[in-house]
C-alpha cells in the first residue's frame, strides 16, 4: 500500500499545490510507515519530486493528454492507485482536480472528502476535519470504506523539503475513447489566477465604478497578486463573473486579502473566510468587515489606494 | 429533449450556522431554506430549454418531507414535475446514487445540478451521477447550447475558460454565468397556483450505503479585534504587514 498523490502540472511544470500536496502525502505516510507514489501528466522534470518526499513517480506521457481531460485523467489517477494498491488517494482542490475527483470517487469506491484543511486525526476509521458552510463551520468526516479520496484545501498545507531517493516510472494507460473534448482555452496567460495567487486584491461597489480599477490593477501588480471583487460589482457587469468571490463565487484561501471599498456581507466574508491575513480599507468604520479583518484603514479608497502603491513600491525597491 | 434538474434545499446564504445535539446536528431551528443558489443558476437555464426548445424539465430532491417547500418553489418558476426520494441525504455519495439509479431509469438527456451545495460544500453529487450513469460530464459550466444530441458548453478554469464539445446524455455542474443573477425568476402568483396542481411523486430510496459520515462539527474560533491604522500612516500599515503578519 502506498499513498497516491496526483500532482498536477502546467505546461509540464509543477504547479506549488504538487509540492504542498506531496508533503501532505509523506505526512501521511509516515503516520502509517508506508510509502508516496505521485501520478503526474507530461512532466518536464518529473524526478522534482523526490525534494517532497516522494519514494516514486508514475509519469504519463502521452500527447493526447496535454489538455486536462477531467474522464481520461480519471481514468489514468484510478489506474495508477490500482498499480499501486493505494487505499489512499491526496489530490489538490483546483477546479480540475475537483472535476475528476467525482469520477474517480466511483471508479475507485472511496469515500471522498472535500476541502480538508488538516492531516487526518485518526486512520480507524480515517477522520478528517474539513470546511463546510462556506467556511462558516468546520465538519469531522470519518470514512467508511476501505479507499479514501482526500482533496486538500488549499493553503492548508505548508511544502515540506525531504529528500528521497525517488524511482521514475513510464507509466502508460491504455485511455478510453471519450466524447467531451475541450475545443479551445481561454486563459489570461500574464496574470497571476485567484486560485494560485499567494495574495488577492479585491474590491467593490464602494469604488463607484468600472472606469476606476485602474489603480486597483496597478496594487494588484505591484504586490503580484489578483485581482478580486464582490458579487453587487460583477452582477452590474463592471468586472468579469470570473473575479467574483464569495459564498456563490470563488473562495479565496490566500496568505493576504485586501478588501477596498467592500462592505463584508455575511456571503462575502464566508468565501474568503479562509485567507490568513485580511485587510480592509473602507470609509465606513462601521462595514461589518472591520469585524472580520485584521488590519484596517478608514479612509477614502481614492486617497488611500494611490498613496499605499507609491508606498509600496518604496518598500518593494528597498527590499 | 428530457432534462431533470437536482435541486439542494440548503440554509438561505444570510443565514447563521449553529449546531446541536453536542454539535453534532445542524441546527435548523430559525433557518430559512432556499434553493441551492447553483442549482437555482441551473434550473433557470433548464427553463429556457424549455421555452426555446420545448425541453421537459423535472426536478428531483434527496431529503423528507420537509423538502417539499423547496420543491413546490422550483414548480412554481416552471417545472413540469417533481420527485422526492424519501430519505435523509448524509453522504453525497449516497444521494449520488439514489439520483443515478432513477435518471437511469427514467433516460434523462441532461441532467444538471449545482456544481456544490453551499450547505456541505461537498461538491461530488454531479460528477458522480454521471460516472455512476457512464454520462458525459461538465463541472462548473457556465454555457450550454444543445442542438440535436450535440453540446457546445463552456466550463470556468482557474483564470479563463474553456470551450467544450460534448454530446448527450450529458451531467453539467451548474454555477453562476450559466445564465445572469438578473435571470432569475421569483415566482408569481400565477406560477404558485399552478405548482400546488402539478406532481410531487415521493419514491422510496434504494438501498446504498453512507461512504462518509459527519461525527462532529466545530465553529472557527472568535477572531481577535481588528488593528486600526490611520489612512495617513501607511508606512505602518506596511511595516505590520511585513514584520508581523509576515504576508509581504
């Protein structure tokens, strides 16, 4: 029995939730004296790996597979974990990860738990604690049967470096024909994405309107991070649907989240309750927000967010 | 063209989340349910297929009798039927397969539901429909077009999106952008009255068991007070924000 861990990849490049997902996995396996095997797709430098612990790779080289296809990846993640008798699968929560983790809950017959944000507390029966209510709640889950599907939440999980001696393997998978195929890829190549960005800069109708996210891009850019908004901001159309976060939007879990000009309905703050540190800059020093942050500036965002770039790119040309 | 949409009767997005019983149980007392807002998304594109192309559309629930509120609401903004399944859903897995095993029988076309609950968050119920069902699958959808038995969708990526081509029978993970927020339709008085005469058809569960159980729950810890910074000392803000919080 080894843990099997997917470690997912862009362009061949490991993605950071592959290392922090890998660390996950030799926790867990050290917990249970067993071993990491990972399954990644087209890796460049599959061998990255053994930093994070990992005993063995299972590399899938196939041309085929260059685009995430959530039944053909399925299909190769199950095959794996049947090679490697795994009674454990850890995959990551990105939005192609949670689209095959379904598939591969039924193929593999495992009980499967979402958004766990911690190591298992117990493994008879295997019990993890997980976010539940949109991060209002937290829910001890205990799995019943003999294989589990763990999807980590993300941020949940700091990189490990231990180094293996890891084996590489040309794993090859027989895929089956199916009929959903992705026809195009739409994706901002130069911005950082709310879902990888260590730091999230958000705003709301408090900013008056789409003419003035300029300087919110250009905060945005000098910490590099992504830019975010409220749910009123995209349903009038100022911003993409893409940039909404919150209860019916994205959840963001990054280490800082800066709030302008957003109020902090109980939705919103629900969806990026999970950040580690929360700024907010409103007018209102009675938006609910100032409740729920941990650093806050009362102030007009049109004076406050232009003074803190300039200060900011001090601070970024001295450090 | 048959299209049955699942319908989660989960806690009103306002609503404070409490539990019991040695917080075990979740505390629906004071609790206003609504339609799982995804699936909500879902149904009101289910509508249009319906309008446009003459779709059928059923929608179907896992939970007792206290559901049916739930139900009669997504009658009201149009549904032609609706279907309970007489049990008490606690694992998504489960009601994954109680919904299977019916569309199967029933030979649905399409069949959308929420891409999550926003009550467990567990996020599976769709995808596992459709690998139970061996059905074409597409999560966090946010546009369908179906002509004859082809499918042109579009699925939310991290930073972008991607266009697909699918084809019936097909499952999709409903969300937000499948049809606007200003979409949505509230029932009028007319679509009420029509509701209470259509069909509730409560069947009783099949036998599958609980992969996950919950065992207990916790509420996050209080947060601590928030640390004012005066909007003419930025230098301080970043100062905390470098030395303390150690996040830039």
């Amino acid at each position: 029995m080894a843990i099997l861990v997917y470690t997912e990849s862009e362009q061949g490049k490991f993605k950071k939730i592959a290392f922090e997902l890998a660390s996950y996995a030799r926790a867990i396996a050290d917990e249970n004296n067993t071993t990491v095997t990972a399954v990644c797709f087209n890796a460049e430098s599959p061998m990255e790996l053994q930093n994070y612990g990992v005993n063995k790779v299972l590399n899938i080289s196939n041309q085929d597979l260059k685009s995430f296809n959530a039944m053909s990846y399925s299909q190769c993640v199950f095959e794996a974990a049947e090679n490697e008798k795994s009674n454990i699968i850890v995959i990551s929560s990105s939005a192609d990860s949670k689209y095959l983790a379904p598939l591969l809950a039924v193929k593999h017959n495992a009980g499967y738990i979402s958004n766990a944000c911690e190591l298992p507390t117990s493994y008879s029966p295997l019990t993890v604690k997980r976010t539940a209510f949109t991060n209002k709640a937290f829910e001890i889950t205990k799995v019943n049967t003999e294989n589990a599907l763990i999807s980590l939440a993300k941020n949940s999980y700091s990189i490990n470096e231990v180094k293996t001696d890891a084996s590489l393997v040309d794993f090859s998978v027989n895929v089956s024909q199916n009929d959903t195929k992705v026809k195009s890829i739409d994706k901002a190549t130069d911005k950082v994405t709310i879902a990888d960005a260590d730091t999230v800069v958000s705003a709301g109708r408090g900013l008056k309107g789409p003419e003035n996210w300029g300087m919110i891009e250009e905060l945005a850019e000098v910490l590099g991070a992504a830019t975010a908004c409220s749910k009123p901001v995209s349903d009038l159309g100022w911003r993409p649907h893409g940039e909404h976060v919150g209860q019916t939007g994205k959840p963001v879990a990054s280490n800082l989240y800066i709030a302008i000009g957003i109020s902090g309905a109980i939705q919103h703050l629900a969806g990026i309750n999970s950040s580690k540190v929360k700024v907010v800059i409103n007018t209102d020093p009675e938006a609910p927000f100032f409740k729920a942050a941990d650093y806050g500036v009362v102030g007009d965002a049109f004076e406050v967010v232009p003074e803190l770039i300039n200060k900011l790119k001090t601070f970024k040309a001295q450090n | 063209m048959k299209i049955i949409v699942c319908i989660s009767h989960v806690p009103d997005t306002t609503s404070k989340i409490n539990f019991s019983d040695g917080d075990t149980k979740f505390e629906r007392n004071g609790v206003q349910f609504v339609i799982n807002p995804n699936d909500e998304f879902g149904l009101t594109r289910a509508m249009w297929f319906k309008e446009k192309q003459g779709a059928t559309v059923d929608v179907i629930n896992v939970g007792l009798s206290d559901t049916e509120s739930t139900l009669r609401k997504a009658l009201a903004i149009g549904a032609d039927k609706a279907i309970r399944i007489d049990m008490s859903p606690e694992n998504g897995f489960n009601v994954a397969k109680q919904l299977a095993n019916y569309i199967k029988k029933e030979n649905y076309d399409l069949v959308i539901a929420g891409r999550e609950s926003i009550d467990y968050n567990g996020g599976m119920v769709p995808g596992m429909i459709a690998g139970l069902n061996n059905a074409n699958f597409i999560n966090n959808c946010i546009s369908l077009e179906i002509d004859g038995t082809n499918v042109t969708a579009s699925r939310e990526i991290d930073g972008g999106k991607e266009t697909i081509e699918s084809c019936i029978p097909l499952v999709i993970g409903a969300q937000k952008g499948l049809v606007e927020e200003s979409d949505l339709r509230i029932p009028n008085m007319r679509g009420i009255m029509m509701a209470r005469k259509k069909q509730l058809e409560v069947i009783p569960a099949i036998d599958a068991s609980n992969q996950t159980n919950s065992i207990e729950f916790e509420k996050p810890k209080p947060k601590g007070e928030v640390t004012l910074v005066s909007s003419d000392n930025l230098d301080e803000l970043i100062n905390l924000l470098h030395n303390e919080a150690k996040v830039i």
